[in-house]
C-alpha cells in the first residue's frame, strides 16, 4: 500500500512541478522590459562646470574644438 501513495505523492509533485514550471516561463516571457539607461555625455559649460547631458539631445553635427577656442570660451 505505501508504494502505491508513494508513487501517488510523486506523481503529484511532477504535476506541480510542471504546472509551476510553466507559469514560470511565461511569467518571464511576459514581463515588463527593463528600460535602458540613456547614454549621458559629460560636457563643459561655459562657466566651467563639468555637466552631463544625455546624448540622445545633441545633434550629431560634432567638430572637435581647438585648444584656442576653448581658451577664449570659458570665462575665468
């Protein structure tokens, strides 16, 4: 008799193991997506405070600047 309740009680719990199994997955597959971090660009302001700005803002017209200008840009 016991042998019979033991393979009731395993079957029981591969049934639940498979039905946890399951909600598992599409609990994983249905979840909400985690939202990137935006990509921040670190730039000087023309008081001289370092800043960041997300990079998605600027335009993408991007010239380095030359020492001198930036010599005669920030202000002391």
């Amino acid at each position: 008799m016991q042998n019979g309740e033991n393979q009731l009680s395993r079957g029981k719990f591969m049934k639940w193991l498979g039905i946890a199994s399951t909600f598992t997955v599409f609990g994983l597959a249905f979840s909400p997506k985690k939202k990137k971090a935006a990509k921040t660009v670190r730039m000087l302001t023309e008081d001289g405070t370092l800043v960041e700005i997300d990079a998605a803002l600027l335009s993408q017209n991007k010239r380095q600047v030359t020492t001198d200008e930036l010599k005669s840009w920030v202000k002391k």
